[in-house]
C-alpha cells in the first residue's frame, strides 16, 4: 500500500467495474479532496466475458479496473476469489481476509453493498454481510456506508429495492463536477459494453449527477470520525429533505 494519508476510505466490492457504475463519481469527488481511497475488489471478474476462459477473461477485466483507477484516482488490490464463487468461500476465510485490510488501513468510511446486493448478486451479497460483520464485530469506528439503489446504480447494475430500509439516514453525494471522470472509469471496461457514446462530453447528460448511501453503522468515535464527509452530509440532507 502506498503512504497512508490522513483522510481515509476502504471500498470493498466484488467485481471490476462495480466501481466504476454505482460509486465512481463519489471516488472521484473524495480521491481530489485529498482521502486516500483503497478499492478491495474480491474477484477479477473471470466469468464476465462471454466466450473467453476465466484466465484470460480475468486478465482483461484486471487491466480494464487498473485504468479506470487511474482515472478516478484511486489504489486497487485484488482479493483473489472467484468471480460468482463468493458465497461458498468459506465466511470465516471472507471474514480474516477484509479484517486485516480494515486493520491495516483503519479507514474512516467503509464503503460496501447493502444486503440486496444492489442487482441481488450472489457475490455482492456475500460481501455487504462480511463487510457488515467485520465492522461489528472487529471495528465499530467512523461509518459504514452502503450503496443506496437509485438512477446511478440503475445504469450497468440494475436496481433492486425490496430491501432498502427507508429508515436508515440517506447521504446524497452530488457528483455533478467528477461526472466526466466516472464516464472515462466506466469506459475503461470496454469488455463490459458500457452502452455510453464514445465521446466523454457526449456521455455526460447519461449520468445522474448524484449517488446514494445509506448510513448503515455511524459510530462517531474521536478520531477516527469522518468529520470531512459530515459538512456535505448536513448539506446534502438539506437539500433532499
Ligand atoms: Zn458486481
């Protein structure tokens, strides 16, 4: 890992591109405001290229992820699980795994699927309930945040709300200046079909200018509460209320 900055956020997730679609706009915004933000992506994404082997379907989808990177300005390390395997890894060896990074890294914000898995993805399910009870179980510092269903995610993941929780406080990150960094991440997976015309500036009314979370877990612990994400917050709940 590189230098640890003061300003820091874990993201974990199960696929490359998962970025990109349902939360680039938010890692572009933070990653230019000075927070360190560390992707875990659990996968290479071995089974999303039809008609290629996992090998180098894998290789392909790494490369795609390491370059959307560099433009939302972010790390990247890759857990090395199986694409759709997920749910039968055994939890405990899950469990450790994500542990030692949120040890390592001891982020201020934890960034991770809700429990619907935002499409109802077996893996992105897997990982929300991990993540979830790495945080209760070994962490209870700063937030944890979840990727809220909206037109944001609605774009390349599909949406599923059945199990959204209206109860729980919203955060509504607005992405309108990093929009043309979150269109060049989501073409950078190529093998994905991203469905954006291929001039950036043409893309940009496709993409909503906002993205959602919800505040799973808000622990306000000293220091290690995210003071510079609680002025957008107030602000931002402002405008949506
Ligand atoms: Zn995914």
């Amino acid at each position: 890992m590189h230098e640890i900055k003061p300003k820091r956020m874990l993201v974990i997730l199960a696929h490359p591109d998962d970025e990109s679609f349902a939360v680039g706009g938010t890692l572009a915004k933070y990653a230019r405001k000075d927070v360190q933000i560390i992707l875990l992506c659990a996968t290479r994404g071995e089974a999303g290229i039809p008609g290629l082997n996992s090998t180098e379907a894998g290789e392909i989808r790494e490369r795609e992820l390491r370059k959307a990177a560099e433009h939302l300005g972010i790390e990247v390390y890759f857990l090395g699980y199986q694409d759709g395997e997920l749910a039968s890894v055994k939890p405990e060896t899950l469990l450790e795994t994500i542990a030692c990074w949120v040890d390592l890294v001891k982020p201020q914000v934890i960034l991770t699927f809700g429990p619907d898995g935002v499409s109802g993805h077996p893996d992105h399910v897997t990982i929300s309930r991990i993540v979830t009870q790495v945080y209760d179980q070994f962490y209870k510092k700063g937030m944890l945040l979840y990727i809220h269903p909206s037109e944001a995610t609605e774009l390349g993941c599909g949406v599923s709300s059945s199990s959204t929780d209206d109860e729980q406080p919203l955060i509504e990150v607005d992405i309108s200046d990093y929009k043309l960094d979150k269109i060049l991440a989501i073409q950078s997976h190529a093998s994905q079909n991203p469905g954006l015309p291929a001039k950036p500036e043409e893309a940009m009314d496709k993409i909503p200018c906002s993205e959602q979370y919800t505040i799973a877990r808000d622990a306000q612990t000293g220091d290690n509460y995210p003071d510079w994400f609680e002025p957008q917050r107030e602000e931002e709940k402002d405008a949506i209320r």
